[in-house]
C-alpha cells in the first residue's frame, strides 16, 4: 500500500452467503470489535436481500455498503434484475462488477461490463472491477496481456474524471476459495501491471491514485505481508469476511 497517493480498500465479498437476518446480526457484532481505521476505507458487499438491514445496521460507522453486481439499464422489462437506482436508494456506494464468478457462469463478457461500469459511474456507484487469469492463462504465460484486455474493455468511456471513481481488484481465479494465494510478489508485480496500463490510457499521475486491491485467499494470517506490497493497495475478501473476528482482523491488518 502506498497510503501518501491512494486509498487503502478493504472490501467483504460475502457472495451468495448470509441473509437478512444473518447480515444484521453480523453488523451488531461488527460495531463492537471494528478497529478504528479512518485511513482504511472499509466496504461489505452483500447479496441484494441483504442490503437494506446492512445499511441501516452500519448506520453512524464508516463501514460503507456494496452490491455485487446489477444491471446496466436505468429501469425496464428485465425480470429478476436490479438497477442502479434501486442500490443507491437503499444507501449503497459501491458495486462489485466483472467477478469472475460471474463473468465464468452467467456469461459476462468485457462488453457487459464495460456497460455496467458506466451505468454505475453515471449513477454515482463506485464500481470494484475485477479482472484476472484462469490457471491455465498463468501457465501459458499471457496473464499480462490477458488482463491489459480486461482493464482496457473496462475502461472504456470512461474519462480521467470517473477514472478517480473506479477501484480494481486482481483476483487471479485459481486462487479464489482455493485456499491458494497468489505470492505477495507475485500480487503485487501483476497489480503494478494494471497500474501501468492504466498509466498509459491516463497518464502516470492519475495511474498513482487508483486504489488497485488483490483477491483471492485473503485472510487474517497472509493479509499484512501482502499489504505491505507498494502496488497492492487492500483486498476483495471472500471466505475471509464472513466471520466478524477475522473481518475486523483484515481491517486491522491495513490500518
Ligand atoms: P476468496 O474470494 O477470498 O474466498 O478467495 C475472493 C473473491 O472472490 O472476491
């Protein structure tokens, strides 16, 4: 992390875990153990039933709300979906878009999500964009090239302006709910290559203040050495964020 020129992100991704109750009884617990870290932006990303009874539990913390996902059209005939206004209504800031899970089984492409991202910017959503490489990309020596195509097609329309809006998250996929980790290294030399395409698309100065988060086996036990990587500015934490000790621990560990 470099905390002089970008925000430190620690974000929970509790996937299709927890309900509503569930989720309210987590932010009572959290209220009580949650380190004070005014340095760390701290952000829970919630199954859409879920969101209402975080946002009204973390009401008066710092804690901020997440989707994660929703679709790129304002309002329409899209049965079982949900839209930008609808999440900032019920208090949320940030949507998770271009998950691997969902871009491997719901089919979403780079174009999908290049869509959603700029609903999301017009719509006052920070998006958390995921992009990273299968195993066999790793092994077959593209995964630079492979996710410059998926931070390029992100960003796509979007202006030195929202870029200030936009967080990415590497999550190599071979590492996420593997129990496998990326090395702190590794993380950090493949988030620098993120940051020097986007240094490209908009200069270096603006590449310096993009929060760039790594995902994938993120935990109380690897999270201060991977942290304390230049280019690795906090984490997407899966597993990890379902347990209030262990989420308040990560917290903890970018303080
Ligand atoms: P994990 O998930 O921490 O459980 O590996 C990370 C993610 O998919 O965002």
């Amino acid at each position: 992390m470099n905390k002089a020129l970008r925000a430190a992100v620690i974000a929970g991704n509790w996937k299709m875990n927890k309900t509503a109750d569930e989720a309210k009884a987590f932010t009572e617990e959290l209220r009580l153990i949650l380190p004070a870290a005014e340095d760390v932006t701290v952000v829970l990303c919630a199954p859409f039933t879920a969101l209402y009874p975080l946002a009204e539990g973390l009401k008066g913390t710092s804690v901020a709300v997440g989707a994660q996902n929703m679709h790129y059209a304002a309002s329409g005939a899209y049965t079982g979906e949900i839209s930008a206004d609808m999440l900032r209504n019920l208090g949320v800031e940030y949507v998770i878009l271009g998950h691997s899970e969902r871009r491997a089984m719901f089919a979403e492409d780079d174009v999908l999500v290049n869509k959603k991202i700029r609903t999301a910017l017009d719509k006052g959503l920070r998006p958390i964009v995921c992009v990273g490489e299968t195993d066999e990309q790793r092994e077959a020596g593209i995964t630079d090239c492979f996710i410059a195509q998926e931070v390029i097609r992100a960003l796509g329309g979007v202006s030195p302006e929202e870029l200030s809006q936009v967080i990415f998250a590497y999550e190599p996929i071979w590492a996420i709910g593997t129990g496998k980790t990326a090395t702190a290294d590794e993380a950090n030399r493949v988030c620098g290559e993120i940051r020097a395409v986007i240094a490209k698309l908009y200069g270096e100065e603006k590449a310096q203040t993009v929060s760039i988060l790594y995902g994938g086996s993120m935990k109380p036990s690897n999270a201060a050495e991977l942290l304390s990587k230049e280019h690795v500015d906090g984490g997407l934490i899966g597993g990890a964020s379902l347990q209030v000790a262990d989420f308040a621990a990560l917290v903890e560990a970018a303080r």
